[in-house]
C-alpha cells in the first residue's frame, strides 16, 4: 500500500511538474510578444519618419527644377 501512495506522489509531482513548465513558457512567450510588438512599432516609426524626409527632399528638388526651369523626365 505504502509503495502504490509513493508512485502515485512522484506521478502527481511529474504532472505538476509539467503543468509548471508549461505556464513558465507561456509567460516566456507572452514576454517575447510583447518585445516583438514594441519593436515592430519602432520600426513603424522609423519608416514614417523616413518616408516624411523623403517627400520633404522630393519636394524641394520640385521646387528646385521648378525654378531652375529643367523638364520633367518622361516614363
């Protein structure tokens, strides 16, 4: 009797023992999300900020042609 409550134990404990490692990896994963999700953010906010410089210069090449009198290139 003693030995089948000693199995039962170490069973529950390999059980528990598992379920433990689960959650930690879902927390792990949870973390990694959310990292990932503030990263892909700042890449969104490099690439407006970019985008903004690039049709600040394109504007001003306009402006530049525009005064300077040079034709627009045909594609």
């Amino acid at each position: 009797m003693f030995e089948s409550m000693t199995m039962e134990g170490f069973i529950l404990a390999i059980i528990i023992g598992t379920l433990a490692a689960i959650v930690y990896s879902l927390r792990i994963l949870v973390l990694l999300e959310r990292r990932i999700a503030r990263l892909d953010i700042n890449v969104e906010k490099i690439v407006r900020r970019i985008e903004k410089e690039e049709l600040r210069i394109e504007a001003e090449e306009r402006r530049i042609e525009h005064e300077i009198g040079v034709k627009k290139k045909k594609r």
